[in-house]
C-alpha cells in the first residue's frame, strides 16, 4: 500500500478512536457555528489528532480542516472533514464519518471514508480502484451499478430544505426507480458500491466533497457539481454511476432528455 494511502488509514483510525469514546456521550459539549451547525468537541478533538499525525509524519505538507483551517501551504494538501454528519453525530445516529483526501497539485490523489459507527470505510487511489471493507476484516474491491434507466435506478437526495428549484428534484425523484434519503457522505459510498444509483448532495464544501470524490471515480462513476463540472469545490455534488449522470444535470437544470 502506497505511503500516502496508509497515513491517511491510520489518521481515520486515530479519528475513530476520539469519535466512537464520545459518541452518545450524555456529556458531550455540543455549540452551534455562525453558520448554524452543529460543532461538538469530538468533532475538534479528532481533527486535532488527524492533524498531529499527518503533521509528524509529513510536517511539509498543508492541511485544510473543517474546523481549524488551512495550515501550511505547497503543492499537498490534506482536506480533513473530522465528522462529516454532525448532526447525526450528536443526536445519537450512527451515520457520520471522518473524511480525509490528500491533494496533490490542486487534484484530488486519494480519499479514506471511514464509518466506525457502521463499522465500514471507503478509499481509493488514483489508478488504483477503490475498496470498502470493515476495519480489521474482509476487504472487496467496489463498483459501481449498471443500471441505465432512472426509471430503474435509486436515487438518494439529502435534505429537501437545501435544494433550489424543488419542483425539478420533485420530477426526478417520481421518475426514479426508488428514492431515497441517506444523505451526506453515505449517498455517495452507495453509489460507489452499486447499491444507490445517483447521489444529490446540494450544498456541501470542499472538504464534504474532496474524499468522496475520488472514490466514486475510482469505483467507475462520475462526480461533478450541479452545473456538471468535475470538481471538489463547486458548493454542490451529484455521484452517479456515470450511465445517469446526463440524464440527472439535464432534470436539475430543467431539461428533460428522458
């Protein structure tokens, strides 16, 4: 395994390790940010430790965190989102993740999605393909679904309050074969192991997205912003199994291929 890869295996790990000891913690400090999230200490305590790791072992390397910003600068950067799901997180579900991507020269090189609540984790390396398994245990190599109809397909949206122009999600969610709400990073792992379709994530930042990226392309999907570009920091996401994805831009901007 690539070094790279493994440091950013073991910094999900030492995330973990934080974020399991508080999770449902009747004690846990929970605050709300200027933007109207949530933030608990677990959330900072496990960014604290991703960011020690990665600072002793590549102390030349930038860091973009969610709640610490960016560190350092150069041609890599980590992009750490510690609890991706703290909302979730702090009413006691079990969907959350940490998420950590390494960028190299402004594109992503590798991602690690780890779930330790589900006792699952997601990553990938550029022409390496990506994985899934649970930590410790069986591991597969994952790809996406061939389904290439929406009439047969599972779409997954998040939260209906952040998408613009419902009426259009409306249209896409009736025409879809099944639709879903998984939300946040979940949507996308589904989509990377073939069992969701598309995934609709409106409103999300760069280190929502960074990770979750180059998993699903490795796993042979596409991922780009609403208006279709390939790209990390658009404000939005759609993961598809690539079959999809023309037919999903074109009902989100208000064309009909079908």
């Amino acid at each position: 395994m690539a070094p790279d890869l493994q440091l950013a295996l073991e910094a999900a790990a030492a995330a973990a390790s934080v974020t399991l000891d508080a999770f449902r913690r009747p004690s846990l400090r929970v605050e709300t940010k200027a933007d109207n999230t949530p933030v608990s200490e677990a959330d900072q305590a496990a960014e604290a430790a991703i960011r020690e790791l990665i600072g002793r072992q590549r102390p030349d390397d930038a860091v973009l965190g969610e709640e610490m910003g960016t560190t350092g600068s150069g041609g890599r950067r980590w992009v750490v989102d510690p609890i991706d799901g703290t909302a979730n997180f702090v009413r006691g579900v079990p969907v959350w993740a940490t998420l950590i991507a390494l960028e190299v020269d402004g594109h992503v090189d590798l991602g690690v999605v780890s779930a330790p609540a589900l006792g699952r984790r997601w990553w990938a390396r550029r022409g390496e393909g990506a994985y899934a398994g649970a930590p410790g245990g069986r591991v597969e190599k994952i790809h996406v679904s061939g389904i290439a109809r929406l009439e047969d397909a599972t779409v997954s949206s998040g939260c209906m309050g952040d998408f613009e122009h419902l009426d259009r999600i409306a249209g896409l969610r009736a025409r879809a074969g099944r639709d879903r709400g998984f939300g946040d990073f979940w949507s996308h792992m589904l989509v990377a192991e073939g069992a969701c379709d598309v995934g609709l994530d409106p409103v999300a930042s760069v280190w929502d997205l960074a990770a979750l990226q180059v998993v699903v392309e490795e796993a042979g999907g596409r991922f780009t912003d609403f208006s279709g570009v390939a790209r990390t920091d658009g404000g939005s996401a759609i993961s598809s199994n690539g079959l999809l994805h023309d037919t999903v831009l074109a009902a989100l901007s208000g064309r009909d291929l079908a």
